[in-house]
C-alpha cells in the first residue's frame, strides 16, 4: 500500500505543477489584458498601426463650398476584402470638431493582396462660418480597427478675415 501513497501523492503533484505552468503560461500571454481588466480599464491600448498615411488639401476656389483634400498611403496584411478611408474635419482656429453634413465621411477601399492602398481625393464642405480648417484622416479595417494614426493635413485658408 505504501507504493500506491506515493503514487497518488505523484499524481497529484505533477497535477499541480501542470497547473501552474499553464497558469504561468496564460500570464505571459494575456498578462497586458488581465492588468487591465484588474484595474477596470475598458479600453487597453491598442497596438501601433502598422500602416501609413498622409493627407493633403488639393484646392478650394474663392467662394466654393467645397474643399478638395487627397488621402495616399497604405496598410499592409489586412484580412477581409475592403478597408475604409475614414476623415474628421476641424475648425483650424480652435482645433474644435466642425459638425453637420459631410463633416466626417468615409470612402471604402478594395483590399489589394491584402493590402490597403489610398490614393483617393475626397470633398469636405467648406462651411461659411469657419475662417480655416483642416482635416484628420485614417485607415481602418472592414472591422474599425485602426490600420494608420491619424494623419492631419495643413490649414486650408478659406477666407481672408473681413474679406
């Protein structure tokens, strides 16, 4: 009988090394998202898009409601068949959000080899009661995680103060 002491006290040892090297294991693994979750942060930071992105303003003519801006980058190792040109415009005086119509807006983009590739101009309007603006724009997979940081273009003038 002493034999199968032994074996049950080995039995359950091994048992309770495996469980802590699987324990070990799923710290190192998910430790970053288990942290998170301990301290009650919702949102864990995401990890660094891998793409790039630039975003220029084209023109807009004297008096125009619209302004012409382009997107050109890319996002490589996209899964799905499309990615999405997302952008935000902003007041250039305050940095303050422009709401209403056209705004923000989006254009989907056809993966290439699982490649997000934007080489696309886009309108904005260009309201009356704004001196200048700018635009923030990103790429994002079919699922809206982000693919690029945002990339902010240049002041666009729109109009000349008391003009």
């Amino acid at each position: 009988m002493p034999v199968l002491s032994w074996l049950q006290q080995t039995k359950e040892a091994l048992a309770a090394v495996v469980a802590i090297v699987l324990a070990v294991i799923a710290i190192v693994h998910w430790g970053g998202d288990v942290v998170d979750w301990a301290r009650g942060r919702d949102n864990a930071p995401t990890p660094p898009a891998q793409g790039s992105l630039s975003v220029t303003w084209d023109h807009v003519q004297p008096g125009a409601s619209v302004a012409e801006f382009s997107a050109s980058g890319e996002a490589p190792g996209v899964d799905g068949k499309h990615c999405v040109l997302r952008w935000q415009t902003f007041d250039a005086g305050n940095a303050q959000r422009l709401t209403g119509p056209g705004q923000r807006g989006e254009q989907t983009i056809a993966l290439d080899h699982h490649v997000c590739l934007a080489n696309r101009p886009f309108d904005v309007p260009a309201p009356a009661n704004v001196d200048s603006l700018y635009v923030e724009a990103w790429l994002e997979d079919d699922s809206g995680t982000r693919l690029t940081a945002p990339a902010k273009s240049k002041t666009l003038i729109l109009a000349q103060p008391g003009g």
